[in-house]
C-alpha cells in the first residue's frame, strides 16, 4: 500500500469514527446483567448485535458530517474532519454511507426486532441530523436516547426483559453526558457550534448537568437495592466516576468527546475497569 492509499484509508476510518464504537458497549449491559455472559450462544448474540450496532452509528455519522460540511469549516475542532477538511470526497463518503446501510440492513437476517430498533435509530439520526438538532432540549434527548437504543437492542438480541430501572438509569446517564457536551460546546465554540446553543445559557446547561447527573446515580441506586442487592458496592465507583468525570472536564476541553474523557484519564479509566470487573464478580462468582 503506497502512502495516498494509506492517508485515504486512514482518513475513511476517521470518517466512520471506529474510537466512538465503545459508546456500542452497552448493547452489552443486558448481557452480563442477565447472568448469561459466558453462555456461548447469547454472547455471540450479543457481539452481533453490538457489530450491527457499530455500522449503524458509523452511518449516522456519515449522515451528520455531510449535512454539517460548512459549519464543520467553521468549528475550531471539527474543521479537520475528513470531509470538512477535503480528505474525503462527498461520493467516497456517499459509497460509504451505502456500504453501512447494507450491513445494518442485513441484520434482518439475525434479529428482525434488533433490526427494527436499528432502523428507527438511524431514522431519528436522521431527522436529528436534519431538524432536531437545532431545536433546545430535543437535541440533548435524542442523543441520550441512542443510548437507550442501545440497551433495548442488547435485551431483544438475547431475548431477555430489560429491567425498567436500567433503562431510566443509562437515560439519565446518557443526558449528563450529553448536557456536559453541550455546556463545553458552548464555553469553547459559543453558537458556532450548532445553531440550537444561540437558545442555551450556561446557567441553563449547569442546570441540566446537575440535574441529569443527580438523576442518574439515585436511579442507578434505586436499580441496584431492588434488583441486584450485591452491587450495592458499585454504587461509591459509579459517585466517584460522576464526580472524576466533572472534575476533568472542568480542568480541560474533553467534555465535548465522553469517550476521550474516558480513555485519557487513568483514574477514571480504573474506575471503569473496577466497576465492570466488581460487577462480573458479584453476579458470577460470588454466589
């Protein structure tokens, strides 16, 4: 491979944004809160649908990074995207957005109602892409409601109820992420960002942040006590990730890319990783 080859492979890689497949992860969580993790079958179930689910969200992408070429030019950060910056061309994209569509589509083959769920996330992508995204509050909802999307495809792939306290749980989660993003959106881009930050004062988003993230641990501990009692010591891990997570974004500008935020900073990286192995665990081995 000589060395253009290598730049436009790379920089279609970066276009389908392969390091935001972790976001995918969650598919997972009804997997291992169903005690069937190491089930052969169920896993493969579950890898599949969080396959399936990496290609959709690499579609949606395509879509928003087409829709938003010259606001992208004009963003600090976005501008070195690989169509806004001119890397990638509008029809290299278009034959990737196809080729994603066909492996999401496909997976009609595996799980009709995972499929469903797919296509209604890409179809509310879409209308977020195109209409939603400028409208105040609808846009942070949607983007936390990919998350939800995510779980309930996790649960319909290995056919499995979803608890109801997980689900409101990764919804309000999914909003304190979202609304961090939009108040770091707007210290550092103001309105440049996206048109619905004109309607959007940093009081305003504070409150959303403090409210999401209240939310998200009273609703975490509310399905812990009644679900899965063991866990009640994954409830101080989960306080300190909220708390570590506020703390490195008030300190830097990772608050725009949760999964950065994620990766860079060891602290809460550990705490990740000891949430995720306290909780295998207690529901695996500690019985």
């Amino acid at each position: 491979m000589d060395k253009n080859n290598a730049f436009c492979f790379r920089d279609l890689l970066l276009l389908i944004r392969p390091k935001q497949w972790v976001k995918n992860l969650f598919v997972f969580s009804p997997l291992v809160f169903s005690g069937f993790m190491f089930d052969w079958e169920f896993f493969l179930n579950s890898l599949l649908a969080f396959l399936f689910f990496c290609f959709a969200a690499s579609s949606v992408y395509i879509v928003n990074d087409l829709g938003d070429i010259e606001k992208d030019r004009l963003h600090p950060k976005k501008k070195f995207r690989p169509i806004a910056s001119g890397k990638v061309s509008v029809l290299q994209s278009l034959f990737l957005l196809a080729g994603c569509y066909l492996v999401t589509f496909s997976s009609f083959l595996f799980n009709y109602k995972v499929a469903l769920v797919l296509v209604a996330y890409v179809i509310v992508n879409f209308f977020y892409t195109k209409i939603l995204k400028n409208i105040p509050v609808v846009d942070i909802f949607i983007v936390a409601l990919g998350f939800v999307f995510r779980v309930y495809a996790g649960a319909l792939a290995i056919q499995v109820p979803v608890s109801n306290w997980m689900l409101i749980t990764v919804l309000a989660l999914s909003l304190y992420l979202a609304a961090v993003k939009r108040e770091q959106e707007l210290k550092n881009s103001g309105h440049v960002a996206r048109i619905s930050l004109k309607n959007y004062s940093s009081s305003l988003v504070k409150k959303y942040v403090e409210t999401s993230a209240t939310c998200a641990i009273v609703f975490y501990s509310m399905f812990v006590l009644e679900s899965k009692p063991n866990l009640v010591l994954t409830i101080p891990l989960i306080l300190f990730g909220i708390f570590r997570y506020w703390y490195i974004v008030e300190n830097s500008d990772v608050g725009e890319s949760p999964t950065d935020a994620v990766i860079q900073d060891k602290p809460i990286l550990i705490i990740v990783l000891a949430w995720m192995g306290l909780v295998v665990y207690q529901l695996y081995f500690n019985i």
